[in-house]
C-alpha cells in the first residue's frame, strides 16, 4: 500500500518520494520480503510503473463505510464543541449508544476521544440510555446515538431547535429518496446505484425515527 501511495505522489515530490521510496524498498528486501510489489522492486521509483488501477476487493465497502461512520461521529462532536464554545482543551463527557456498530465503535474509542476531545475515563458505551439526564446533548448519526452532558451550556429552546431541523432535514432527504426510488430512475439506473440510494434511505429513516423519539414525538 504504501509502495502505491508513493508512486502516485512522486510526480508532485520527487524527491521526498524517491528518498521514501528508496528507505521502503531496503528494508522491505532485507526484513519484509513478502511486502515486495508484484514484479518485483524497479532500480528506482523515477522508472517504477504507474500503479494498475484496481476494483474494491470483498469487505472494502463496508470497511470504507464504517471509516465514514467514525468521522462522521468525531465531526458532530466536534461541531457541537464549536457551537457551544467549549475550550478545545476542554475534554467532555459521552454516553455512547452504537447499536449494530458496537465492534466499529470501540476499535476507534482512542481515535473518537482523541480527535472529537471526549475524555476516555468518562466515555460510557451502552446498548441503552435508560433515564436521560437533564441538560444533555443528543446526536444521531444512525446507527449510532451520542449523548452529551453539558450542564450549564444548553440552552433547551436552541436543542429543540437544532434536533427539530435535523429532523425536518431527515424526512425532506426521505422524501426526496422515495420519489427517486418510484420514479424511471430505479428501472434504469445501475442495480448497484440503486442499491445505494436505498442503503441512503434506510439510513435517513432509522435518523428520523432517533431524532422523533427524543423530541417526545413517537
């Protein structure tokens, strides 16, 4: 992979790359051979092959699936952090609900704490929330539930807010997908487009189904 990786910059660093490159290929023959590239390493990479464009091989989809899964957790963290002002120093609180993801969920816990500043001594992972505390949090990123206590820095009518037009975001993206699954659009389309614009609503619809839970309406 990372022979790849240097390949494909060295037109943009030559240098750097070469030297990289050059590193990579000593001590992959001395200690790793079995990392070396198919065919064999070139004298240099200045006149190695341009790497051959390949398909996702099985189980890609879902693992570049579930990457997103943990940004996207780490970026609403992050923008909730930003919106209320907290100090990026600051490490907070979580009560996690992962759902189906559990095993995605922990195998990042110190990338999610790190880079979304969740404090790992109070970081809880549940199958259910139980009793929800006063002056907390919530966000959806389905499958996934978060829950954020920050006593003192939630202003209710600004959550219901926020969660009310996450919702109506939910359900217009819903509708939206509906039409386009009853229109042409689904006979002719790729089946594996199609397949994803489903894999969109479904994931909209469990969304809109969180938010309207926690805003009392179901």
């Amino acid at each position: 992979m990372l022979d790849t990786v240097l390949r494909l910059l060295h037109p943009f660093t030559p240098f750097v790359t070469e030297a990289l490159w050059g590193h990579l290929k000593e001590n992959c023959q001395n200690d790793f051979k079995d990392f070396a590239p198919q065919g064999g390493w070139e004298e240099a990479l200045i006149v190695a092959r341009w790497p051959d464009e390949s398909s996702l091989e099985g189980g890609d989809e879902e693992k570049i699936a579930d990457f997103n899964l943990i940004q996207d957790i780490i970026r609403a963290i992050r923008n909730i952090r930003s919106e209320y002002k907290v100090e990026p120093n600051k490490k907070i609180a979580a009560i996690v609900l992962p759902g189906d993801k559990k095993d995605v969920v922990t195998g990042q816990l110190k990338a999610i704490c790190s880079l979304a500043g969740i404090d790992s001594a109070k970081l809880e992972i549940k199958s259910t929330l139980g009793q929800q505390a006063e002056e907390m949090i919530s966000l959806v990123v389905a499958p996934v539930e978060i829950y954020l206590p920050m006593a003192g820095l939630i202003n209710k009518e600004a959550e219901l807010e926020r969660l009310t037009k996450e919702l109506e975001e939910a359900e217009s993206q819903i509708t939206r997908l509906q039409k386009l699954l009853q229109s042409p659009f689904a006979k002719k389309a790729p089946a594996e487009v199609v397949a994803k614009e489903r894999e969109k609503l479904d994931v909209y619809e469990e969304t809109a189904s969180k938010l309207r839970i926690q805003l009392g309406k179901d």
